[in-house]
C-alpha cells in the first residue's frame, strides 16, 4: 500500500515507534528510524526491517530536544530516499511528581520531546509533502492529550499541546494532500509504562502483576492493555487513501479510558 513513499518515525528504537515502523515497512514503506540505544541493537533493527521487508531503512541519531538535529533528520531523510512523505511524531518521556515538586529541568525536557519536536519536524517535513501534494503528519499523543491525572503535569500540558497543534496543522495543510492527525493510546505495556508499574510496585510495596492491574482498573473500564501493533495498525490506517479525508481529529485506542 505504501510503495515507494518515505517516513520518519521518532523514537522508533523501543516500544510504539519501532511496532508502527515495522508496520510502516511491511506495507513497502521506507523507513528513518530514530532514538536512543545500544548501537548493535539499532543496526539490528534497521537491517531486518530492510531484509524483511526489501525496502530501504535508514537510522538517524537526533536527539529530539535539539532543534538543529531534528531539522538534520529531515534533510538526511531527503537525502538519502528523495523526500519524506509521512511523519510519526513519537519519541516522548514521562516524568511523575506532584507540581510543587516538578524538577524544572523535568519540564523542560518532558515539553521539548513531546511537544517541540513535533512542531520542529513538522515545519522541517511540511514543505516536502506540500511540494508533492501529499503527506500524512501523525502525533503519537495519549488519553493525557484529553484528559488529565495529577503528577503528570509536563506529559499531560505537552499532549494537549500536540492535540492542538494536529488541529492547526490539519486546517493549514487541508488542501495541499496533507493529513495530521493525533493518536491517544490509553495504556500500552512498553519500557515507559513498565517504569511507572515498577516506581509504584515499590513505592506500595506490592508485586509487579498486581501494580500493573491496579494501573489498568484506575483508569480503564476494560482492563486490557493495548499492543504497540494495534497502535501501528491504526497508524497504517491513517496513511491510506480511506483515510484521505479525516485530518485533526484526536483518535482514542484507549479502552474506553476517555469514555467515562
Ligand atoms: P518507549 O520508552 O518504549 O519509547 C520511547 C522512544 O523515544 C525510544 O525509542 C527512545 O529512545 C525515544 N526517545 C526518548 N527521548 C528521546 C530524545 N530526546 N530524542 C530522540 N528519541 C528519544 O515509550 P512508548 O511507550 O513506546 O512511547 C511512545 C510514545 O507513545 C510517546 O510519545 C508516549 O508518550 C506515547 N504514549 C505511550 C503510552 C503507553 O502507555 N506506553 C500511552 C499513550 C501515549
């Protein structure tokens, strides 16, 4: 389905970047991967996707708090497959302490991965896709982009902001083949959430497989954790021709966390 076109997805090294990178290739997608880890582990990565998938994958290292390397990811990306024509706005870090206790630096890094980086790409990869008339922009959000939870103040300030940056993006782009959308996943069992699970396992002196329900039952009527591929499946989606017409909408897979 998507032969011949190219996407950057930040943080794709772990978790939800690299499962809506593989889906990405497996419908003949070439692919920039991004993130942190170790560097045998990313060659790894790159290479079976390339393998698998006989389509071009590439791996740049910006690091998502700095301007300039994420406007070099953009103009690599170029470089090397002609062009980028969806952009996976993903990379993001979670911080969890009351307001009164937020390290500043904390803030300043939550806001700049999760929400400046994807104004930077964005406004880096726009004009390619409007130069070609066509172009997918998805920012991996979360519930915490519409609703809120106390000790999350930086994630949950930094994905309403990116839900309301997809909704000026969608209205700039609306006639120029570009869609942006958002994507809120409520709970997915990858390193940043298996963190948290671990934080409070301890804090509360419990086992690790009852943290990880209690996590689930606080905020989700159905008590399942969504996989890293269902959220790539419906990345895929977005990018095809049935999804043409639907830009700046914030899409819940969240087991029915916001419906409450
Ligand atoms: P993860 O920790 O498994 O992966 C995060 C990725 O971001 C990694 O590849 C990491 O190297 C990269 N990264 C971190 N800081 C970076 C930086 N400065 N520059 C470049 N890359 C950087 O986390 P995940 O759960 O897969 O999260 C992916 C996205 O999904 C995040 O934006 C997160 O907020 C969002 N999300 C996750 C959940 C969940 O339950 N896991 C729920 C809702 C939204």
């Amino acid at each position: 389905m998507l032969n011949g076109k190219t996407a950057i997805v930040t943080g794709s090294t772990s978790g939800i970047g690299m499962a809506i990178a593989a889906a990405l290739a497996a419908e003949g997608c070439d692919v920039m991967l991004n993130g942190f880890g170790d560097a045998g582990q990313i060659e790894q990565l790159r290479a079976g996707l390339a393998e698998r998938h006989r389509i071009r994958a590439g791996y740049h290292g910006a690091d998502m708090t700095r301007p300039a390397e994420i406007r070099d990811l953009v103009a690599t990306t170029v470089r090397q497959f002609g062009g980028v024509d969806i952009l996976v706005n993903n990379a993001g870090i979670q911080h969890v302490a009351k307001v009164v206790d937020f390290p500043d630096e904390k803030w300043d890094a939550v806001l700049a991965i999760n929400l400046s980086a994807a104004f930077h790409a964005a406004k880096a990869a726009l004009p390619h896709m409007l130069g070609r008339k066509w172009g997918r922009i998805i920012n991996i959000a979360s519930a915490h982009g519409l609703v809120a939870s106390g000790e999350k103040a930086a994630y949950v300030t930094a994905k309403h902001g990116l839900v309301g940056l997809t909704k000026v993006i969608a209205i700039e782009a609306a006639n120029g083949g570009v869609t942006c959308n958002a994507i809120c996943p409520g709970w997915v069992l990858t390193p940043l959430v298996e963190q948290q699970i671990a934080a409070r396992a301890a804090a509360q002196g419990i086992p690790v497989a009852q943290a990880s329900a209690d996590l689930l039952r606080e905020k989700q009527p159905m008590l399942d954790f969504t996989t890293p591929e269902k959220i790539a499946a419906l990345a895929v989606f977005l990018c095809g021709d049935g999804a043409s017409t639907m830009t700046g909408a914030a899409l819940s897979i969240d087991g029915g966390w916001v419906a409450q």
